[in-house]
C-alpha cells in the first residue's frame, strides 16, 4: 500500500466510531478502499487481491496513521490479521496505538523501505524477527530495524501498557497503596460498610 499519508479515518472510518469492541473490527478496516457503495469488494484494491489476502505485514507509504488519535484504527487492523506494519514513518499517536495493542510499526529509511516495497510488490515473503530486529527479504538479504527495548520486550512477551506499568513499578505501588491505607482507610473502606 504505497500511498502517503493514509489516515485513521481512511483505516477506520468515523462512521464507525460507534463500535468500541475490539473483536469484529476488521472488517471495516479500510471500508472505503476495500468495499464500493453496495458492499462488494473492490477487486483493484491491495488486501482483496489473492496473493495479498491474508497477509500479516503491511508494507506501507510515508506518514501511515497520521490523522485523529483513534484507537479502533489499530484494533481494526489487527483484527484483520496484520501483525506488523512497514513504513517510512508513522502518525505519533498511531505508532503508540499500535505497539500499545500488540502490534509492530517498523519505520524503515527511504533505501530500506524501498527495497522491502519493491519485494512486497513482487509478493515475495517477507519475514521480520523481533528479536533479532530484522527483516528478511528473499535472497538473503537482511535488513536492521530499531525500537525501543521497552517496546519490543512488551511485544515478545505479550505485555500491554498495564502489564508493563505493573511489572516495572509493581513494587512501588504496592509500597504506595500500603502507605495510603494506613494514612486514609476510609478509601479502602468495604462498601457495604460506608456511610
């Protein structure tokens, strides 16, 4: 998909805004490009073409999520299965969005990102290893990515925000909370006793 600046409303489009379950968002992922006004799919359009259907990675065009700050944007995609997506760069609050619901935003340098459009154009497999932060083309060719070590331990252990917030500071919040119950009980009062 190597158009520029695809929005969060072209990946999720504002009508829908009303669904605030994750689960069935997929399917109106792109709803705009991948269905016509009667609800057929567009042949021309990049995820209902046969070799592309399916895939798990999404080789995307410079600024992919820029746009409003809505989170269905990556529910969606990831409830149509894409797992990680290549571009040149992404909206801010997107890439957050992404990384805080399980999912890899890979920026890539203008030579690199050219390199995997071209194989991904080709339908040629990709592959990407979180852990060695790679991505491998066909014929060997392996290409370095960067994220953040707190980042990628959250993906490769499957932690969201909460879970890392809890791991890193669990401690201190406890010794917190174990402070506030003995300095204002009344907060930790049981409800059926309150007055």
């Amino acid at each position: 998909m190597p158009d520029a600046d695809i929005d969060t409303d072209i990946i999720f489009p504002g009508r829908f805004l009303v669904l605030t379950q994750k689960a069935g968002l997929g399917r109106y992922a792109f709803y705009e490009k991948r269905f016509d006004e009667t609800g057929c799919e567009r042949p021309d359009f990049v995820l209902n073409q046969p070799r592309w259907r399916g895939a798990a990675i999404l080789v995307a065009g410079p600024n992919f999520g820029c746009g409003s700050s809505r989170e269905q944007a990556p529910w969606a995609l990831a409830d149509l299965g894409l797992r990680c997506i290549i571009a040149p760069g992404f909206g801010e609050i997107f890439q957050a969005n992404c990384l805080n619901n399980g999912m890899l935003p890979i920026a890539l340098p203008s030579r690199e990102h050219a390199l995997v459009m071209a194989a991904a154009e080709a339908a040629q497999p990709l592959t990407v290893d979180l852990k060695a932060c790679t991505i491998a083309l066909s014929g060997g060719l392996l290409l370095p990515f960067r994220l953040a070590e707190r980042a990628r331990a959250a993906l490769l252990e499957g932690r969201d925000e909460i879970e890392s917030i809890r791991q890193n500071a669990g401690a201190l919040i406890e010794a917190f909370e174990a402070k506030q119950r003995r300095r204002q009980p009344w907060l930790y009062a049981d409800a059926t006793t309150a007055g």
